[in-house]
C-alpha cells in the first residue's frame, strides 16, 4: 500500500483526553481546567473528584474533592437546563 495515500484524520483536544483520561474525564467548557473523577469507596459512597487545568508545563492539580455519590446525583438531577 502506498503509504502517501494514507489520510490521517485528526481528533479534538477533548476527544484526546477522553481518549487518554478515560470516561471520568468531565472539560470545562470556558477554559482549560476540566474534572477527573477516580473512583472512590463504594462503602461509604464517596466519589474522589480531582480539579486539573491545562498549562503551558503541562498537567496541574488544583484540589481534590471527596464528595458523596448520592448528594453528587443529587445535585445534578436538580439542575434545570432551559
């Protein structure tokens, strides 16, 4: 096979994380910082959540949440999207 015939098709910087990161990546949509969510301890219900962003340096923790699913579920469910 001729390998200049060879297109590459090009992916989107989110779609690169998802990729990278798996599916507990969560972008901000306004800016580079985004959430990981890790796992947590399925005992006691608590999900750990890292806030990242995106330098120049490259990859940055900003804090770590240890957040409960149910209040997590909670909250989203309340959200109203207009």
């Amino acid at each position: 096979m001729n390998e200049n015939k060879v297109v590459r098709i090009g992916i989107s910087h989110d779609q690169r994380m998802r990729n990278s990161l798996g599916d507990g990546y969560v972008p901000c949509e306004v800016s580079g910082r985004y959430l990981l969510l890790k796992g947590g301890d399925k005992k006691l219900g608590y999900v750990n959540v890292d806030v990242r962003t995106q330098t120049e340096s490259g990859d940055k923790l900003l804090c770590e949440l240890v957040l409960h699913h149910d209040d997590l579920i909670k909250a989203l469910q309340s959200l109203k999207l207009d």
